[in-house]
C-alpha cells in the first residue's frame, strides 16, 4: 500500500489494538467478523467502490457501514468498521486488504492473549515446509474445484487438536480465500506477521542435524546482536547442508555451511 491507504492501515492498527486491550471484547470473535465484512466486500464491487470514494464525507461512508453491517457483528468490530470508511484510501481494493490483514491481526492478538503466540509462529512455519514438500497436499488445497466445506474439513483432521485454534482458523481462512495469493506466500506473511506482534524478525535456519537448545540460544542472541532486534529462529533441516548453518533474514542469506566454504576456498585459490 501506498499514500494514503498505508495510513488508514497504520490508524486501523492503532484501533484494532486499543480495541483489544479491553478484556471485554472477544479477539477472536472479531477476527471472525472481520473476515466476513473482507469476504462481502471481496464480492461487492460496488459497496467497495462507494466506501473509498474521496468525493463522499466520510461520516457518511461511516452511517453507510452502520445501516448496513453494524447490526450483524459486535459493537467493536461496528466501531473498527465505521473508522475504516472515514479514513481515505488511494483504491478500493486496499480496503479489502487492509480488512483481511486485521482479521489475521486479531486472530494473533487471541493467541498472544493465550500465551500461544509463538506455537502458532512455529506452527505456521512448520505447516508452510509440509506444503511445500507434499505435492498432494498443496494440490488438495489448492485446487478451485474444491468447495470451502472439503478444505475445512481436510485442514481440521490435519490440524484439529494438534494446533493451537488460531493456526487452524489462520490457515483454513487462507486456503478457502486465498484472494490472489499463493498459498506458501500467505503462509510466510502470516508467519511474519506473528512475528511482528512482539517486535520480533523471522530468522530461518536450515541446519544439516537438529540444533541442541543451547546452539539456538546462542545463535538467536548473536542475531539479535547483529540486526539490534529480537529474533525469532523458525528451524529446519535439510541433511543437504554439511555441516554448519544456513540463515535467512528476509532477503539476506548468511551462508555458513561446510560446502560453501570449501566452494569459497577453493574459489580463492583458482585465484
């Protein structure tokens, strides 16, 4: 997002997480409604486009929600609702995302207030390596002939009482509209996203052989050291990489394997 759009985003934040600091509101319960009002509008061309016209007041875009929506879900998802149509949005389909990133916010703000916020991380990232090694499985996903019921259910006997309840609705939400996007892609968003509720960046380290609780700790500390923020280590393993580690932090690769030392080595001296 852009311009304006960025900041309606940032706002909305700001209000989904005053919002859920009360005890008194359901943050799952508005992650629910909040995927509704994304789907509706995913659907409705029209309502989209008269939400984000910059010609109309937005106290009246904010009336409009309430006469249309506000009886169907809870007074703080009303309240978020009505903030959004106030706000200006560089185009229509940014509202829609912004909507789809706060459901997927508030489901997190469940976990975090569970203290399940870093199993549903791990879980995420894990469930993400299974797509992509399991052709099948990202066939069944993935597959548009496929109704939304036959997905729930295939993700429920997969993941149901073996993840916690935000990872399930997480990633059931996105298999079943997936609006655009892949479905490794909405995965690895949504794994930073977790990350992002503490402030935190995601490390992935590929290792040959398991590492040993110590090895993570230190590891995780020497990258907070060298990015000045908490990390955050999703760990896998691949017996391709002799020897040593291979880090990923976004788009920085820190390659420490045996292989690509010997490479470097031999490469200096053919020099």
């Amino acid at each position: 997002m852009n311009g304006a759009s960025r900041e309606a985003l940032a706002a909305a934040r700001e209000r989904l997480d005053a919002l859920t600091d009360s005890t008194s509101v359901d943050a799952a319960q508005l992650a629910d409604e909040l995927a509704a009002v994304t789907a509706l509008l995913d659907r409705e061309a029209g309502l989209r486009r008269v939400l984000t016209d910059p010609a109309q007041p937005g106290e009246a875009k904010a009336q409009l929600v309430q006469r249309l929506i506000g009886g169907q879900v809870s007074g703080p998802t009303a309240d978020l609702l009505s903030g959004l149509a106030r706000s200006r949005w560089s185009q229509p389909r940014d509202l829609v995302d912004a909507l789809e990133e706060l459901a997927d916010i508030a489901d997190l703000t469940a976990a975090e207030k569970t203290g399940t916020l870093d199993d549903v991380e791990d879980e995420l990232f894990r469930f993400g390596r299974i797509v992509s090694s399991s052709t099948e499985l990202r066939a069944a996903l993935t597959d548009r002939a496929a109704g939304t019921s036959a997905k729930t259910e295939l993700l429920h006997r997969l993941l149901g009482g073996r993840a916690k309840p935000a990872t399930e609705r997480l990633v059931t939400r996105l298999a079943t509209a997936p609006r655009g996007r892949s479905l490794e892609a909405g995965l690895e968003s949504l794994s930073k996203l977790a990350a992002a509720r503490r402030n935190r960046v995601v490390a992935v380290v590929t290792s040959a052989v398991p590492l040993s609780d110590g090895q993570r700790q230190r590891l995780g500390a020497a990258l907070t050291k060298l990015y000045g923020r908490r990390m955050h280590l999703n760990l896998d393993v691949d017996p391709e990489v002799v020897g040593g580690i291979r880090v990923q932090v976004g788009d920085e690769v820190i390659n420490g394997s045996l292989a690509d030392r010997l490479d470097e080595a031999a490469r200096r001296m053919a020099s």
